[in-house]
C-alpha cells in the first residue's frame, strides 16, 4: 500500500491549510521533514518542515500523528497545518512527494477507510453529502447517515431475511420436510413487514433528494404583477429590478435560497405576454423553459385587477403542473382575496411590498415540495444510488411473498429473497464490486 497525500482544505488563500497523509510512510515521511524522531500519538506538535535537499524551511507548521489503526483511515495518518498559501502548500506537498508519498485521488482517504473497515459504503458517501450539505437540515440528515442509522435501520430487514432463507434453505435440505403450514404464515409475515419497512424507507427519497439536491423554483406570471418584487422578498435583497413598466424583466434571475431546510434555487423570469420587441420575445422563451425545468411553478396574479386572459391562459395551462398561485399586492384597496375572484383554485394572498401572506407561501411551497414526504424528524434516504437499490429490493421481496403464497418450491422462494439480500448489502457495501466503487468514488473531492 502506498503512502498518499492531498490538500483536504479548499483551494486558495486562508489562514491555514490542512494538508493530510495517509499509508505506512506516512509518519516516517513526517519525521524526516520535521527532523524529529518521534511524535506523541494524537497531540500536536509545532514543528519548522524542512526541504530534504537543503536546510531551507518551508513553514512552521502543526503536526498531528495518528498512528494505525486509530485513525481516519484505519492506516497511519498525519495531518500537517500550515499557513493557507498555495505556494506553502505546494511546496510541502511536493516534499512529501520526493519522499515517496503520491497524489491522493478523489475520496481516496475516505475509500481507505472504508476498505479498513473504519466505515461502511453508506457512511463514506454521507461523508461526501455532509461536505456538500447545502442547508441545516441536510446537514442533519447526512450526519445521521455517518452515525451509521442507515446501515441501522437495515440491519433488523437484513436479519430477518437471513432466518428465513436459512429456514428455507433447511427445508430444501431434508426433502421429506416440508415446512409446516403454520410456520410457512409466520414467513409470509415476516416478509410483508420487510417489504413494509422497505417501501417505507424508499418513500421517504422524494423529501431526501429535495433535501440533498435542492428544488426548482419558477416564478411566472403576466408582465407587472409583481413576480420580481416576489423574488426579491423570497431572496431578501433588491436582486432584481423592480419598475411599474409591464415588460421590466428581460432575463431569467435565480438565487439559492432555504426555505424550511430544502435549499431552493428561485428564479425570477419575464412577464407572459405577446410581444413584438425582440429582446422581450427572447425572454419569455427563457420563461417557458425555467417553467419546464421546475419543480414547483408559483403563479403570479395581480389582485387589484380583473384576472384577465392572459392569467386565464396560464392558470390553465399549469393546471396539471406542480403550482401555487399567489395573488399578489393585498395591501391595495381595490385587492380582492382569493375566496372572492378564485375560489376554485385556492389561491394564496401576500403582498410583496408589506410581506404580508409571505410565511403562508413559505409554507405553501414547502408542503408542495414535500407533498409525498416522509414526516418530520425521521431518516430520509437522499441517494438515487441507495433509491435504485431498495426499489429493486422491494420488487424481489414481492415476487418472493408471491412464489410463497402459491406455495411454489423453496428454490423458487429462495432466488429473489437471495437477490434481496444482495441488494440491500449494496447499500451499507457489503457485496458492492469494484466498478461501483470506483464510480461512487469518483464523484467526491480530493482531500477527502
Ligand atoms: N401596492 C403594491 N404594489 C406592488 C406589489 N408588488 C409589486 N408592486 C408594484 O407593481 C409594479 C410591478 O412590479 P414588478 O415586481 O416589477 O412586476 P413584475 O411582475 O416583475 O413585472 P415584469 O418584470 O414587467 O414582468 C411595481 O410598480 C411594483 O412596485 C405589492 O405587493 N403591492
Ligand atoms: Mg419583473
């Protein structure tokens, strides 16, 4: 096993940087730098690193040993803090490199400690979703995914299964047994709760992947409705340029924002309209097309006028879309609510100039993104990856309870309860080949 190294803090200038070696050279490579013999295990020690050919001092740094198997990686780690200038870093890096360490690739320290058995698959790709956490609450999941409650909530289905396979696998065994009928109930029991708890988990996906990934926002409406003073009160800055000329916005605008924990991407687009001035004709296509990559549209209505055509169009036109309407400027005389001019459609009345009504479209677009979550405070699964797996799980689960409800042969219960197994193993590594490795390895950061 070789000996590798990587800068595990971002690029560029700061106070410090950390820069992390890992492998059996890795303290012996230390020591030659810092001309010490020795370093206490786990404390840290300010030390000047030197260059191997000359005397010449390349930083005074902190020097923390972590010898095997103790440690991130279950192999002998250090990790040197010194000043946060790329020239500093790169040229400590290169002397631990004319001392035999190498380049470390994306999520190699994290790989390392997976094949050590420090971790599990589940927990080195929570690492690799806690550092990209976007909002409190992804962070919250990530974290519990790296405490290892993913792998937890599996273990009981995993257990399950393995007593009745093995129950099974018996029966096989000595012909002349076959399973008594009350016991043959009991397994088709135990098998509707797994696949209960199975779907269960892979519900709650839709509320992870908007925690993880985040969620499209689109703003539409007819031009001077108020959609960018909207974006504006949503974004909490005056991003965009607000006028009482229909026909102000040009370009689409979008700002990351966090609404209830789910990071949302917002954008403010054109007002709808028929248009012979280009630039504008120009906007409205970029319009339709935020319209169509979003996963909520909120429609805008002025409701100090008439809903008119235009509206008309578009209220009908999102219909079978994921939408909110708001009715905008409530703080107007001539507003008349929701209840009066659209009872059908359960409109939500705000005024982006007083904020008033701005909490319930909070709320409103969180229960939108949410509609098929899972409730507050439980595990979520955020991976497509872990998704995909207790999807296909819960497909051979059912086939099973199926081939065991017709009392069909044990072989033919046995080969999908099997393939279960296998895939919900995928999910914590335990039976994951190298290929899925390589390319879940792939999409981490170097360093990590
Ligand atoms: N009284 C009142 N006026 C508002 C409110 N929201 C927006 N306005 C006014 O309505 C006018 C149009 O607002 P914008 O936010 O530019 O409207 P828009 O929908 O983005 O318009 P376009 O970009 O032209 O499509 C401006 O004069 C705003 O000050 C509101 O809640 N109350
Ligand atoms: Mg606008």
């Amino acid at each position: 096993m070789n000996t590798v190294v990587a800068l595990s803090t971002p690029r560029g200038r700061g106070a410090l940087a950390v820069i992390r070696l890992s492998g059996p050279q890795a303290i012996a490579i230390a020591q030659r730098l810092a001309r010490l013999d020795d370093f206490e295990p786990r404390r840290a020690t300010l030390t000047k690193l030197r260059s191997v050919a000359d005397e010449e001092v390349l930083d005074q740094v902190l020097l923390t040993c972590f010898p095997a198997p103790h440690s991130l990686t279950g192999e002998d780690v250090v990790e040197i803090s010194c000043h946060g200038s790329p020239a500093i870093v790169r040229r400590i890096v290169d002397a631990t490199i004319e001392l035999g360490a190498v380049l470390a690739a994306p999520g190699e320290f994290t790989l390392r400690a997976l094949t050590n058995g420090k971790i599990d698959l589940a927990q080195a790709e929570a690492i690799r979703d806690l550092i990209a956490a976007q909002t409190d609450a992804a962070v919250k999941q990530a974290a519990r995914q790296l405490n290892g409650e993913l792998s937890n909530a599996l273990d009981p289905f995993k257990q399950e299964l393995i007593e009745v396979i093995v129950l099974l696998e018996s029966a096989l065994e000595f012909v002349e047994d076959d399973l008594p009928e009350p016991q043959l109930n009991q397994l088709e029991e135990t098998l509707v709760s797994v696949i209960g708890g199975v779907t269960r988990l892979s519900q709650s996906y839709s509320a992870g992947r908007l925690l993880r990934d985040g969620a499209r926002v689109a703003i539409t409406g007819r031009p001077n409705v108020g959609k960018s003073s909207l974006f504006n009160s949503l974004v909490h800055s005056e991003r965009a340029i607000v006028t009482d000329v229909p026909g102000t916005t040009r370009d689409t605008l979008s700002e990351l924002i966090d609404i209830g924990g789910v990071p949302v991407v917002v954008t403010d687009t054109a007002g709808l309209r028929e248009t012979s001035d280009n630039v504008e004709r120009l906007g409205v296509e970029r319009t339709h097309r935020a319209m169509g990559d979003a996963d909520l549209v909120v429609v805008v209505l002025d409701g100090s006028t008439e809903v008119g055509p235009e509206d008309q169009e578009l209220l009908d036109r999102t219909a079978d879309t994921r939408r909110i309407v708001v009715l905008n400027k409530s703080d107007l005389p001539d507003f008349r609510s929701s209840s009066r001019c659209l009872p059908a459609v359960g409109a939500i009345n705000v005024s982006a100039r007083t904020g008033a009504g701005l909490a319930n479209l909070h709320s409103a677009i969180v229960a939108k993104l949410n509609s098929d979550g899972a409730e507050d405070g439980s595990l979520l699964i955020t991976n497509a990856r872990h998704y995909d797996l207790l999807r296909n799980a819960k497909r051979e689960l059912e086939v099973a309870l199926e081939c065991l409800r017709g009392r069909h042969s044990e072989e033919l219960v046995l080969a999908p309860l099997h393939n279960a197994l296998k895939l919900l193993g995928q999910i914590t590594g335990e039976t994951t080949t190298e290929d899925i490795l390589s390319e879940i390895f792939a999409t981490f950061c170097i360093g990590k």
